[in-house]
C-alpha cells in the first residue's frame, strides 16, 4: 500500500505541474465530438478486412474496429465516416488530419510507430506475409520461386520482405509494382506475374475475387511478422487511449463470455468484477477514457466481441474461413491478449 506521504508528495508533484487528468485532454476527441462522427481511413477493397458489400455498407474487421470507437463514444456505431486509402496514401492522411484514425490492415513496425508520427494502438489481427501461385506453376514452396515474376503493392512492407526473403536464399526475382490491390490480382490472373505476395490473410482474400480461385494456391511459407492494428497520430494520448481501448474492450469481453447477445443482461445482472467494471456498474473506467459509463456495452452489443467480430469477418461464418491461429486468445493458444478493465 502507499504511504501517505509518498500519495501527499505525487499529489503535490501533480498540484505544482498543474496536471490533472483533463490537462492530457487532446485535439481529437473534442474535434470527433463537435463535428459528431469519426472519419476513418480503411482500405479500398479487401474482403474481410474492409470492403463495401452490395448494398454499400463497409463491412470487415477493419471497419468494426472503427465503428467500435464510434459505439464507444456515441453509443451509435453509424456515426463513422470511411475514407478509402490506397496503401500510399495511408500515412500522409493520417498525418494531414484528414482522417482521425487508420484501420487498414496496417503493419505496426518501429518507423512508422516513431519516425512517422503515428502510434499503433494495437493489434486487430496478427499476420504474417505469404505468396500466392498459379498450380500451372507447379510449385511447393517460395524456396522454388528463383527468377519468378512478382506482383506486389507499392508503399507496403511487402516490398522490402520480398527483398530480404530473395537476397536471403540467394534468388533473383522481378518486381511487378501497382497501387491497387485489384490491380494486383488482375495482372496474376493475366499472366503479368507468375505471384503474387501480401499478407497471408489478404492472399485469402485476393484469392476468392479470382474468377477461379481453385486455380491457385498460397504457399505454406510465412516469410515475417505483419502485426496488423489502428493507428493515431502522436501526440494525442486521449484519443490514442479511446481506440486502444476500444479493442481491448473487445477480447475482454470475448475472454470474460460477454457476447452482443447477454451484453445487456450481463450489464444488470453479473456478479463477476471483472464484468461489472468493464460493463460500468462498478467504478468510473468510463469517466477515465472520457467516454460514457456504457461505453463497453455499446461496443458489444452494436459490432460484438473480439471473437464475434473475427468469425462474422475472415473466420468460420465468413467466405474466408480464415483458422484462429495467432488471433485466438492467450488462454486458448493465440496471442490477443488485452489489459485488464480495472
Ligand atoms: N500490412 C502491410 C501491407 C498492407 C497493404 O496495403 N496491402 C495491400 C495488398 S493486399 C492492400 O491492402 N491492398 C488493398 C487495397 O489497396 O485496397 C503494410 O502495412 O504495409
């Protein structure tokens, strides 16, 4: 326990710097307010991750994690506007303020979490890059991929893990560049390049936009890391909390057994802690993040927890049918794993 002199001596610390928990009040969340919606830069068209279905509406993982924040904070998960974003034009809106925040299957690496301006504010899907080959091709691994031809999207960190996986295994290799993902799959589908590489997850999801998709395969080697999460800009730890916490939020409550189905019964009647100060009937978790005290309970119930969010999307009840693997929880053999609510 603090002593009361070490607590007298902080709160005097705190008094003589004229902190308090408002004075990290940031730009963007009074700015959200005001204008009463949140402006989020998503992908242009990836299946599972964010894409418009055929009534218009974005749909995806990506796009859940937006509409998470937008539930959070208004208690209305609609009040989010979508800005699609080419992989170039991603960081540059982000830091023009054009969009409040990024969710586009963006990797979280050092640059970009530093040098860029921008901080990732965690993990919505763990990925790993991969290749996607035509059978006609007749290879197994990306061991057999020496002098192939390579379509790849520009301003990705694709780019520079085909460089180092080739100069690695001593290969050679033709870089076939584009802006847009479709234009990627159009040129292996014509015969442009003999492969084509990305994260795995959007080889899936490149691979059933293929008018035969059984024609190809993706390889079994994973050639790096592409942890994949929203990102803010720096300097606004309010905001960077609000989304950071929104997602959190969301593998508590799949961890905890709360579901967008007995999110509102769980909020009255639980008598587990834990879901009682996520759900706000105990303590001030809400207050703290600046947001409504039901702040947990619209994110449920409106997009779902972790796990719905994940099957609805890319797993079992979508087209991709994409494993848990690495998205699993910690207690279940995967790596989400969020802080605790207290
Ligand atoms: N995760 C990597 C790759 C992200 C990326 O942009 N991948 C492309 C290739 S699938 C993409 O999302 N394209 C979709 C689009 O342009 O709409 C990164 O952050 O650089």
């Amino acid at each position: 326990m603090k002593s009361v002199k070490t607590t007298l001596t902080s709160m005097v610390a705190v008094a003589t710097l004229g902190l308090s928990v408002q004075a990290v009040a940031g730009p963007t969340l009074d700015a959200v307010v005001k204008k009463g919606f949140v402006q989020c830069g998503i992908s242009d068209g990836l299946p599972g991750f964010s894409y418009a279905d055929d009534k218009g509406q974005f749909r995806g993982i990506d796009v859940d994690v937006c509409r998470g924040v937008a539930a959070a904070l208004f208690g209305d998960a609609t009040k989010v506007r979508f800005s699609p974003l080419t992989a170039k034009e991603r960081f540059t809106a982000l830091q023009s303020g054009e969009v409040d925040m990024l969710s586009r299957n963006t990797t979280w690496t050092s640059s970009r979490d530093s040098g860029m301006g921008l901080n990732f504010a965690g993990v919505n899907y763990y990925d790993g890059q991969g290749f996607l080959v035509s059978t006609k091709l007749g290879v197994k691994s990306a061991k057999e991929l020496d002098g192939a031809a390579v379509c790849i999207q520009a301003g990705t960190t694709t780019e520079l893990n085909l460089t180092d996986y080739f100069r690695a295994n001593g290969m050679k290799y033709t870089p076939i560049t584009y802006d847009k993902s479709d234009e990627t799959v159009k040129a292996l589908e014509a015969g442009r390049c003999d492969v084509l590489t990305s994260d795995q997850s959007q080889l899936y999801a490149q691979r059933i936009k293929l008018a035969n998709p059984n024609d190809y395969v993706v390889l079994p080697e994973v050639i790096s890391k592409e942890p994949l999460g929203p990102v803010v800009r720096q300097g606004d730890d309010e905001w960077f909390n609000i989304v950071r916490w929104t997602l959190f939020a969301m593998v508590n409550a799949e961890e905890l057994g709360v579901t967008s189905a007995n999110v509102e019964d769980m909020a009255k009647n639980s008598q587990n802690p834990d879901v009682r100060r996520m759900l706000g009937a105990e303590g001030e978790y809400g207050k703290d993040l600046r947001l409504p005290k039901d702040w947990a309970v619209q994110i449920v119930k409106q997009v779902g927890n972790y796990g719905e969010m994940f099957e609805r999307n890319v797993g079992k009840n979508s087209e991709l049918k994409i494993e848990r693997g690495l998205n699993a929880l910690w207690n279940q053999g995967g790596l989400q794993y969020a802080p605790p609510i207290r």
